[in-house]
C-alpha cells in the first residue's frame, strides 16, 4: 500500500470566500465558544463549590458540563484559527484527534443524558428508595462506565476509520474532521465495515431515544398526580430543561447523518454541524438554569462572591 493512500493533511470546507466573512465567521464562533466558556464554567464552579448542589443531579450536570467544553473545544477553535489565518488545512494527526474527541465526548453526553433521565424518574416515580438507588458510589460507577465505555468505542471507531486507505483526494465537506465525511474519501469497498459501525450505532442510538421519551410519560403522569401546583413546578423544571436538551440534540444530529442525499448541500451541512455541535453546548447552561432556582442562586452567590465579601443571599436553598 502506497503513502499516497495516507494524505499528510486534510482541506477542510471554508466558510465563506471573501475576507471580511471570514472574519465575520470568526467573531461569531469566537462569541458562542466564550458563551459556553462562560455559562458551563460558573456551572461548574457553582456545583463544585456550593455543598447544596452535591446531590446525584449536579453531580451528572456537573459532568455533563464538562462534555460540552470538550464538544465545543475539539472543534471551535480550528475552525477560528482557519477563518483568522485564511486557511483550511489541518494535519493527519490533527484531524485524527478530532475524530476521536468528537466520538468520545458525544457518544459520553449521549450516555450521560440517558442516566439523567433514569436519576429523574428515580427521584419523581420512586422518591422513597431514591437514597438507596442512587448512592453515591452508583452515581460515580455510572459515571466510570461512561467514560470508559465511550473512550474505547472512539478508539474502535477512530483506529478502524484512519486504517482504511484513501484514494478519492484529501478535501472533507465540512468545518471540522467528521467521521462521515472521512469515510466519502475511502476507497470502494474499504469503507463498508465502518460504514456498518455507524449504521449499528445509530439504531442503537434511535432505540434509546426512544427508551427516553417513553420513560418520560410515568414521569409526568407522576407530576401531573402532585396535589400542588408548587411541586409540580419544581419536578417539571427539573424535567423539562433535560428532554429539552435532549431533543435539540438527537434532533439536529440524527437529520444531519440520516437526511437524504436529495436535499444534501454544502451550506445545510455547515449549519446542521453548528446546529448539534456548537448550539448545545452553549445553550445547556441557560436551558438549565432558566427553571432551576437551586442552580440560579449558586451561581448568584459564586459571581456576587467575587466582588464582594459582605454579599447577602437573598435565594433560600430548598
């Protein structure tokens, strides 16, 4: 096999022609990378620091927070060093370690948000044995498995999609390194068995969602049982942030892998990717806190904090 089946880099699919939407390009995607920064940092903070938070809840957003940096860390800042610098190269080795952090951090919040669902119909449909279900030991198991889990399914994927030769050129159809798009350059035949992969994992994918909706509805025939309307507000802004993110992010991803090839362009792929790579991430924080009142008051007190040491919580921590 000869090296030529091994391209040194890859051209990635710019955004815009013309310098000055390039640069445009660049501040937008320099705006939401700080605004996930910024919402999914004090997160973090918040429920790191506020011993309120430290309940198997905030411990999964806490982790689910670091997901989304690393989602939108793989990829954002290339592509705003491309759109600065007016450039669409990227290495071999760069563009394998964005497959494989891409994998890996996806599959993982994928995972995350189905234990998320499980954590809330624990403590809405079973809240007496919720203690004993969700100890703190399980919570951190789930967490290992997770993560362990999901690294050695992107190395499988990533080992198995960068040894196949490629021999239609080295230009990917899209922002980023995308595994579908990799697979386009594969010679005939070559790709048929990571193409297989995809296939199995996506059905998989679509079988879980499907396990997650339906879960809901004992949930909320559970809420909907509540005698007041207080309580049903609580459960619900702690539900309804979760399918909410859930939804944007099944949706937007699987239109973008299964869509028909008929209303496939260049400009649908670019927004599809911002949409399930870039929004979720920088949306999760403000979806989650916009009902949570628990979650509003620890990052009042964590921002407040830092200018001022004589700062009184108005927020009561239920």
């Amino acid at each position: 096999m000869s090296n030529s089946t091994f391209p040194t880099e890859f051209l990635l699919l710019p955004f815009a022609d013309t310098r000055e939407l390039q640069l445009l390009h660049f501040g937008l995607f320099l705006g939401i990378y700080l605004a996930a920064l910024l919402g999914n940092g004090l997160i973090l903070t918040a429920i790191a620091c506020d011993h309120h938070l430290h309940t198997p809840m905030y411990f999964f957003l806490l982790n689910l927070s670091l997901l989304d940096l690393g989602t939108i860390t793989t990829t954002v800042p290339k592509a705003m060093a491309n759109s600065l610098w007016d450039t669409t190269t990227i290495s071999y080795a760069g563009c394998a370690t964005q497959v494989f952090f891409s994998i890996l951090f996806v599959a993982a919040e994928f995972s995350l948000l189905i234990i998320m669902a499980y954590d809330r119909y624990i403590a809405i449909c079973r809240p007496l044995h919720y203690g004993t279900i969700m100890a703190n030991r399980t919570c951190v198991n789930m967490i290992a498995a997770v993560w362990n889990s999901t690294f050695l399914y992107a190395v499988l994927h990533t080992a198995n999609t960068f040894s196949l030769p490629l021999c239609q050129g080295n230009l990917l159809d899209q922002f980023f390194c995308e595994l579908p798009q990799i697979l386009k350059l594969s010679c005939s035949d070559a790709y048929l068995r990571e193409a297989g992969l995809l296939v199995v994992s996506v059905v998989l994918a679509f079988g879980c969602f499907v396990f997650l909706v339906l879960s809901y509805v004992p949930i909320f025939r559970a809420v909907l049982r509540i005698p007041s309307e207080q309580g049903q507000h609580k459960a619900f802004s702690t539900c309804l942030p979760h399918l909410a993110v859930v939804s944007l992010f099944i949706s937007t991803g699987m239109f973008a892998y299964l869509k028909p090839p008929s209303i496939s362009s260049p400009f649908l792929n670019l927004l599809l990717a911002v949409l399930y790579s870039m929004v979720p991430p920088a949306l999760n924080p403000l979806i989650y806190s916009m009902q949570n009142k628990e979650l509003k008051c620890a990052v009042r007190r964590q921002i407040w904090g830092m200018f001022s040491s004589t700062y009184k919580d108005p927020c009561t921590v239920q």
